[in-house]
C-alpha cells in the first residue's frame, strides 16, 4: 500500500518529497561512505569466526560502500541522492560485480534466513572466497576515501537542517494526528 495507517495517500507523497528535498540538503556521500566503511572494518577480523549475522552485517556495509563509491564515480545522483537502499537484495543487485560473488553473497544470505543467525560459519572454500571479497574491498574503499577530493561536497549547515528536519517532523505529526 503506498498510505500510511491513517494518512491519505496524498498526504503520504506530500511527505516523502518533502523528506526528499531535506535529504539532497542533508545527503554528504563522503560522510556515508565513511560510516558503512567504519562498519564493516570495526567489525571484520580477518581470522575470526564469523556468525552468519555478523557477516551479513559486514557484506551489508561493504555493498552499501560500493554502491555510494560507484553513484560517486560515475557521478550519479538517483531520487535519493546516492543513498543506498535499504533492502539488502535491492543493494545486492545494484552493485556491479562479478557473478559468482553474488551467487556467494546470496548463498550465506539464504542460511542466514533459514537458520539461527547466531550460528558460526565454517571457513569453506566458499566463505574463503568471500574473507577474499572482504578484504579486497574493505582496502579498495580505503583507497578511495583516501583519494576522494572531499571538498566537492558541500558541507551542510547544520541549523538549516535541524530548523527543515523540525519543520518537517511538525509536518508529519499534523497529517497523522
């Protein structure tokens, strides 16, 4: 359903492009980057046994990483900036990579819904080849941080935002109640 409980669908839009404009306002791609790579490092120890959450935690960050790395690269801007989105399959299939890495990814995302989460994966030949994936792009996305001309970005007024986020909220709360 594309209304919230309680709000026209209307109303419902008039919301979503109002938290669309504050976020191309708020939206830093050099700040993201940084917090999914700071996410996936701080949680990634090359010789740990890893739980099939914990790993899907850091596969998550990594995809998100990427796929703000690449929006930045070929200077793309989508609907919401260049924010990743939210559904882990959505990010899978955006970021371009080789097939069988996918196939991999997908494979551990599977045990992860099909089983405890807690559960610790053993390091087959396949989650060898992810550790590889890891660690390759964990470096690649330092790499590029490193790199990355951060004065492109526009620094953001933090009272204008918090004054729009206010305004907006104040917005939200009036339509739903």
């Amino acid at each position: 359903p594309r209304s919230t409980q309680g709000v026209s669908s209307a109303a419902s839009d008039v919301y979503k492009r109002q938290f669309e404009e504050a976020l191309k306002i708020a939206y830093n791609p050099y700040k993201m980057l940084n917090h999914y790579y700071s996410l996936a490092k701080d949680h990634y120890e090359p010789n740990q046994l890893l739980s099939v959450k914990k790993l899907m935690y850091i596969i998550r960050a990594i995809l998100c990483a990427m796929y703000i790395k690449d929006n930045v690269l070929n200077n793309i801007m989508s609907k919401y900036g260049s924010l990743p989105p939210v559904k882990f399959h959505d990010v899978l299939q955006l970021v371009e990579m080789p097939l069988q890495t996918k196939i991999a990814i997908s494979h551990f995302y599977e045990i992860k819904k099909n089983s405890c989460e807690q559960q610790p994966i053993v390091d087959t030949s396949d989650m060898l080849f992810i550790r590889e994936f890891i660690e390759k792009n964990l470096y690649d996305i330092s790499q590029f941080i490193y790199k990355l001309d951060k004065s492109v970005f526009n620094q953001t007024n933090a009272d204008h935002i918090d004054k729009q986020c206010y305004d907006q909220l104040q917005r939200f709360i009036n339509i739903m109640y």
